[in-house]
C-alpha cells in the first residue's frame, strides 16, 4: 500500500462487523500516525499501520 493524500485506516477485530472492536489509525500529518482506541490515543509509526488488515480506508483528495 503506498500512502497518498490523506489516508485513515479503520480496524476490525472480531468475528462479525456487528461485534467485536474496532480501531481507527489517523494520519495527522506526512510523517505522524495516531492510533484511536476507545478514549486512547497513542502514537504509531507508518510501518505498524501499513501491517494492519484493513476493514475501511478512508481517503481525501
């Protein structure tokens, strides 16, 4: 995956989308990622994001 423009990644853990949990990956700037989990918000590097399976991309041109 080559990251273009401004791209989140949403995450699904679970065995149907109806449960299980979810978690967002934003990126806020060309070389800053955050990890949204429930009320936590972490720091992540690009390569942990990229090894995600994604359940949703979200883009923006």
């Amino acid at each position: 995956m080559r990251v273009e423009d401004d791209l989140d990644v949403v995450k699904h853990s679970g065995f149907r989308p109806t449960s299980g949990h979810y978690v967002c990956y934003i990126r806020s700037s060309p070389n800053m990622w955050h990890k949204m989990n429930d009320s936590r918000v972490t720091c992540v590097e690009e390569e942990a994001v990229l090894s995600q399976e994604a359940y949703i991309l979200l883009y923006a041109k």
